[in-house]
C-alpha cells in the first residue's frame, strides 16, 4: 500500500501516533520541487538521532621546519697568536634565528662534536693540540626549533704555536751587604752593623732588619738609627744625617742587647724588605 505525504500524516493522526503540537512546518524540497513537512517528535517523546560527523579539528601549526642555512666563509687564521687551532666563518640565514654553531673535528672516519659557538661571536678556538698539524673541521649552524642547517665544507686548519709564552721576571739578586761584628760579654753585646749599597743607585730611605734565632735577646739601646724590636727581630731605621746611601757607599749603625745565656749569632739581615748578602 502506497500513502502521499499527506495521506500518511493523516493516518498518524487518526490512529493517535501523531499530534499537531508535535508537527513543526519545515520546509523541505521534495521530489517535485514542492514543500513537505517533516515531523518532530513532540516535547519530551524519546528520541534517536542520527549520528553526525564531527567537523574536521583544524591542524596544528607544524612550526618551524625551516633549517638555517649552510655555514660559509670559513677561513684560518683568524687568532695569529692563539695556541692551537683558530678558524671563523660568515653567519648563517635563517627564517627565524640562529641561536647556536655545533663545531665538529674530524678523527678518524668520522666527525666528533668538540664545541659549540653563540650566533654573536664566530671564532672558534681549540687548545691540547699538536703543533704544526693540520685539523680537519666543519660547522653546523642550529635554531631554536632544532633545525640543522647542512654541513659547511670542511677547513683544515693548522695548530700553530703562538706567540711564546713571557719569562716570569727574574727576581733581583741583593743590593746591599751587611757585616756584622759584636763584642759580647756574659749575658750582653754590643753589635756593629755595617750596610754596603751594592746597587747602581741611591738608596733614599732605609730600614735595616737584623733576625735573631730567639726572642731571649733583648734590646737595650742603639745608634746612628732609630731601633725597635718585635719578637726576635731588631729593626732599625736610618736618621736624617744618614738616611741616603750612595751607591757603592756604606753606613753603619749599631745597638747594645742582652741575653738569658750567651748571645747567639744573628740568622739574616734585610735592607728595605729585601734579603742582604752577608759579607
């Protein structure tokens, strides 16, 4: 049996399976063009629905798939003076930044990453290596995004030796020479301390040390400069009168101390904070 739209309708009216409040006038083409109506279950009446499919979910962005460029330009010398390996290069183009240079050696059969340069500064420096032999380097330049930009070609650099290393200065040898006489007696002596300027110049101030292996000598009085002593060391600055010596010129000056037992031998003189030979 075969029911039109409308005949269909209003048998589902008929037999109560469909009621007027639940008929929503929808506008549909039908086969001839014309208007249908379409009918909604009515509020509340369980439903199915048809499934649908979800709108396609938009793609992520894929980010930065862009590698730098390949370095080039690289060149050596670029330090004459650095001891070992030295090279430059030109920086590479990228679409976004170049943040880093990966630095590789060859050895062997195969390359060895041996440093890593900031974009800021493209000088590379090796040290630890042999002198006078050739190494064989390239560089990879790197984004942020961990692109790597191809190989540079390789640069065979030279491990030079530099400018030589500087002599520590030579410490001086003395300038001055001290002799020294005492007169001792029991538990006292009287000390003669003659300094000879053996420089090539004045000595314009001066201040004599003279060290004692023990603090048990004492210090009683001096002359021709003004003494002091602290521990078992004698020090003895010079006067106005005699404050200069010339070179190849000598001063003396002495003092009187005591001792708890038999006055020991001075150990060493110095002359203005340095050591004086004695003689």
């Amino acid at each position: 049996m075969q029911f039109g739209r409308r005949s269909l309708v209003a048998v589902l009216l008929a037999f109560g399976l469909l009621t007027l409040a639940s008929l929503v006038a929808i506008p549909a083409i039908g086969p001839a063009g014309g208007t249908a109506l379409a009918a909604v279950p009515a509020r509340g009446a369980p439903y199915a629905t048809a499934g649908t499919t979800p709108a396609v979910s938009p793609s992520p962005s894929p980010g930065d798939r862009v590698p730098p460029s390949k370095p080039t330009g690289l060149s050596e010398p670029c330090l004459w003076d650095f001891r070992g390996a030295a090279f430059c290069w030109q920086p590479s183009s990228d679409n976004v930044a170049v943040t880093a240079y990966d630095v590789y050696r060859e050895i062997a059969t195969t390359y060895t990453k041996v440093g890593t340069v900031s974009p800021g500064f493209l000088l590379f420096t090796e040290t630890g290596l042999v002198v006078g032999q050739r190494y064989t380097y390239v560089v990879v330049a790197r984004d942020a995004a961990g692109n790597l930009s191809a190989p540079s070609d390789p640069l065979s650099v030279l491990a030079r030796e530099g400018l030589p290393s500087p002599s520590p200065t030579p410490t001086p040898g003395p300038t001055c020479t001290v002799s020294y006489r005492a007169t001792t007696w029991g538990s006292g002596l009287s000390a003669q301390v003659t300094v000879r300027n053996t420089g090539t110049t004045a000595i314009d101030g001066w201040t004599l040390t003279v060290d004692y292996p023990t603090s048990a000598v004492r210090l009683t009085s001096g002359w021709s400069a003004d003494w002091a002593q602290a521990g078992s060391r004698f020090t003895g600055t010079g006067k106005q009168w005699n404050r200069v010596i010339p070179a190849g010129s000598s001063i003396q000056a002495g003092f009187v101390a005591s001792s708890s037992g038999p006055p020991p031998a001075p150990v060493g003189f110095g002359l203005n904070g340095r050591a004086c030979a004695t003689g």
